[in-house]
C-alpha cells in the first residue's frame, strides 16, 4: 500500500510517530525500512521528537571507580550519567533505550548486584542477582516488544572448569544465565560449548531482528535466537581472515552486518541476509570519492570501531584497551522497567 505514497509523504508520516511505532513501521515493508535508516530522516527525526543518540564510553581508570560518559552523536542532545554509582560497570546496552549495569555500591542500591536503567529518565531497577561468584565475560540485552516492555538479558560467565573433557574431546565451555522480563527470573541453560580454544572476541555483541551475535576467534559467528534460546554457529563470510587486518560484526540498517580491512587498506561490508546468506554491498578502496568515504565514516562511528579522539566531541581516547564503548539510543519518555504497566 505505501508503494503508493511518494517519499515525502512517508517522510511526513514517519516523523510523526514515536521512536517505538518507527521501528515497528520499518519492518512493515522494504520502502518504509529504507528511509527509516536514512541519515536525513533520522537527523529531522531526532529533533522532532527529541531523541538522544551516541555512544556510551565506559573508562576503567585502573581504581574500583568507572567513568561513564556520554558522547553524543551529531545533532542530539548530551545525557549527563554522573547519577550512576560510583563503581558502575555497564555490562550492556539497546537502541531502545535501555542498559544493563552492574555495582557492589550497596549503600545506594542494596544487596543487589545487576540493574537495568533507563538513562535518558534516570529510572533504575534491581535485578535478581544471576550467579555472579562466576566471571561474567559477555553481557547482551535485546528488546523483543517495546510496548507492553519485553526483554531478555543473556549472561556468558566462565565455570570453575573452563576448559572441559568429555570423551577425550576438548571444548571450551561457558555458564548461560538468561534473564527474562515477564518471569522477572534467570534461568541456567546448559553448558555452551565452543571448540576447543575459541571464546567470543571484543567489542560487544550485536543485536538484529530478534537475535544476539557475537564474532568468534574461529572465524565463526555465534548465534542466540531470543525466541526460541537455541544457539547456533554459521559462517562468516570472510573464510580465510589472514588476508584481511581488521574484521567485526556491525549493525548495518537495522541487519547484522561484517565489516573487514584487508591489507591493502580497502574495506568490505557485507549484510546478512535470509538463510544466513552474505551479500556483499560495498568495496571501499583508498582512492574512493568523498561521499563514500563519508559513508564508511559514518558506518565505522556508528558501530563502535573508535581508534582515537576524532570521533568524538567529548571524549578523547589515548589507548583504546581501558575503554569501552556501547551504543545508545531513547526518547525521553518514562518506561515502566517491569513491561507491566504499558
């Protein structure tokens, strides 16, 4: 039906609604999926309806203290986070507004150790505790409704056995915790199984149309379907990674996507797409014309691929290893945490 409606139209339309109707509409048909990633839109968007964006960067200076700081993308406003603890360490983040954190200030908060929090509206609301005498080593929330609020929190922590043998296989092995909001409860899966020797790689996983990625030192991509809570391993589309310098998983319009430098200084991005299908959609080389390397820009800020202080206004990262850095995205509307109220 909206084939019918010319782009200013849908333009007009799209920018009437809220952040949580938009995303619902980008997946009502490829034409509105489209412009709801267009850069014109979302900048006419976001000071429309007053939406906050950028990236959260968490600095660990080598203290029990952590420095949380917003850096604003261009056009939106700046989130002060100084209300958070003291020692906060956020474990994850969504573009719908919410992150996972984790404290030991039990002053301010109690006995509990995990929280989830709105920051743009300062709410904060503790968690049951998952079984933290075990080190959490990846983190991811992923929002399955915004309206009533649903979602999980997925929590990889290593066993006191980290390397196990069963049948004279090695494989290296990780706890699975998943907090879900509707039964306010974790739950322990079974052990994750890796091969022997693999674990996830840096930065944060990804989070695409219902599922959490994250890229694996193999290669490989490991895959958490939030529906069905199956994990998953399939290929990246990068076979042999000794010819390429740099590899990440990206979130490219509202896909998962996988951007590579190879040695000679171009770049790839590739798109997933139905089947665990690549399809490659750009080739980036040195010698590009202005407004395409504006554009690798603009996918390499936004996917958290920050090697020094030009990305950012605020921010000035000397060794990219004390940071770490979550993207961020909310209206400023209060939410009821629970997912029961709306």
């Amino acid at each position: 039906m909206d084939s019918k409606l010319n782009n200013d139209l849908k333009i007009k339309i799209l920018l009437r609604t809220s952040l949580k109707t938009l995303d619902a509409m980008s997946c009502t048909s490829k034409e509105f999926e489209k412009l709801t990633y267009h850069p014109h839109l979302i900048n006419l968007f976001k000071k429309r309806n007053d939406i906050v964006s950028g990236i959260i960067v968490e600095t660990n200076n080598k203290s029990e203290n952590y420095i949380n700081e917003f850096a604003p993308s261009s056009g939106s406003k700046y989130i002060d986070l100084s209300f958070l603890p003291h020692n906060a360490r956020i474990k994850a983040s969504s573009e719908h507004g919410i992150v996972v954190f984790e404290t030991s200030d039990s002053k301010s908060y109690g006995l509990n150790s995990y929280y989830v929090c709105k920051l743009a509206t300062k709410q904060v609301l503790a968690l049951p505790n998952p079984k933290t005498k075990y080190l959490t080593q990846k983190v991811a929330i992923i929002v399955l409704n915004s309206n009533p609020l649903h979602y999980k929190i997925v929590r990889l922590s290593r066993p006191v056995y980290p390397i196990s043998q069963t049948q004279d296989k090695l494989y290296t092995a990780y706890r699975c915790e998943i907090f879900n909001s509707r039964t306010w409860s974790w739950k322990l899966q079974n052990l994750l199984k890796l091969p022997f020797r693999v674990f996830p790689t840096y930065p944060q996983p990804i989070t695409a149309r219902g599922s959490i990625y994250m890229l694996l030192t193999n290669n490989n991509i490991l895959k958490f379907d939030a529906y069905s809570e199956i994990w998953s391993i399939f290929l990246s589309p990068v076979s042999d990674h000794r010819g390429y310098e740099f590899r990440q998983l990206v979130k490219y319009e509202g896909r998962l996507g996988f951007g590579c430098k190879r040695l000679d200084g171009s770049w790839e991005i590739w798109v997933l797409g139905i089947n665990e299908l690549w399809k490659k959609i750009n080739v980036f080389g040195e010698d590009e014309d202005v407004n395409a390397r504006k554009r690798l820009n603009e996918v390499h800020s936004s996917t958290i691929l920050v090697y020094n202080g030009s990305t950012f206004d605020k921010v000035v990262v000397t060794d990219i290893r004390s940071y770490k850095f979550f993207v961020y995205r909310s209206d400023f509307e209060p939410t009821d945490l629970t997912g029961k109220l709306e």
